[in-house]
C-alpha cells in the first residue's frame, strides 16, 4: 500500500472543510486586495502607536523619579536640572494625552483590528449573522458591508479625537 494511499484512508477531508476553504479564499481575497491589507495596516499602526504610548509613560516615569532623587544631591546645578526635568515631564505629557493622544489611537486602532479578525471568523464558519444569508453571495455581501461598517466608525471616533487634538493645539497657542 502506498503513502498516499494510506494518509487518504487514515486522513480523509471532512465534507465540511470545502465549504470554509472556498470563504476564507473569498474573505483573504477581501481583505488582502479589496481592502489593500487594511487590517493589517490596523494591527501595524496599533501596535506602534501601543508602543508611543508606553514610552511616554516610561519617560514620564523616570523622569519624575529622577527629580526626585536629585533632590538629596546639594550642589548649585539641581535645581536648574530639576526644573528643566520638570518641564520635559509636562511637554511629554502633554503630547501624549493632549496632542498625539497614542493611548487613545491604539485603542481604536485595536478595536478596529479585532472587529475585522472577528467577522473574518464569522464568515469562513457560516455563524451568527453569515449563517442566515440565503446565499454564499449576500454572506459576501454582509461580510464587506460589516467590515466597512467597522472601518468607518474607527474613522470617524478618530475624526472626533482629531478634532479634540486640534482644539488642544488651538487653546495651548492662545
């Protein structure tokens, strides 16, 4: 007996398996060149602006530690130095929760990411919406406008904080 007879009578794909092949092709198709990987870019741009974020953070942390510390120190120069770490504190602060608000982006950009990762399955498994498409087209047709319907909201909650930011700027040169 050959090797590829017995992995076929030892293996045999489930009648169920073409059914969730044939979506993922049509989602992967979707995402990858409908959309131009924009879920990827999502995961992309959350993960960086995850890592803007903690870095702010971190800055803010030693830097206020630092003052602290410095203050044992006696000698002419702390006070100077303290002060100049005091205002970077409040610069860096300001650029994260003010200005760039990266804890916000992140977040929405994740969101955005898990909401597609989500439909993804949904859709290649026939559940919950998809299941009562009377069709394998208006599945498709539900998946793309589910997944647009995502990608706008994002849109527009950043549009609000783009709009927050931009009245931060206003009211810090006023």
């Amino acid at each position: 007996m050959s090797s590829e007879t017995l992995a076929s009578q030892t293996d045999p794909t489930p009648d169920w398996v073409a059914p969730i092949e044939k979506r993922r092709e049509r989602a992967d198709y979707y995402f990858l060149n409908i959309l131009e990987n924009q879920h990827a870019w999502y995961n992309h741009k959350s993960g960086a602006q995850k890592r803007l974020h903690l870095g702010f953070g971190i800055w803010v942390t030693v830097l206020g530690a630092l003052i602290s510390c410095l203050q044992v120190v006696k000698t002419d120069w702390v006070p100077i130095l303290t002060a100049v770490m005091g205002a970077c504190v409040s610069i860096v602060r300001a650029i994260d929760t003010d200005l760039l608000r990266p804890g916000q982006t992140w977040q929405l950009y994740r969101k955005a990411s898990e909401k597609m990762r989500r439909e993804y399955r949904l859709y290649i498994n026939n559940v919950d919406v998809y299941n009562e498409a009377t069709d394998e087209d208006s599945a498709y047709r539900l998946l793309v406008t589910r997944v647009e319907t995502i990608i706008t909201e994002e849109q527009q909650l950043f549009g609000q904080i783009d709009d927050k930011t931009q009245q931060a700027k206003t009211e810090l040169n006023n």
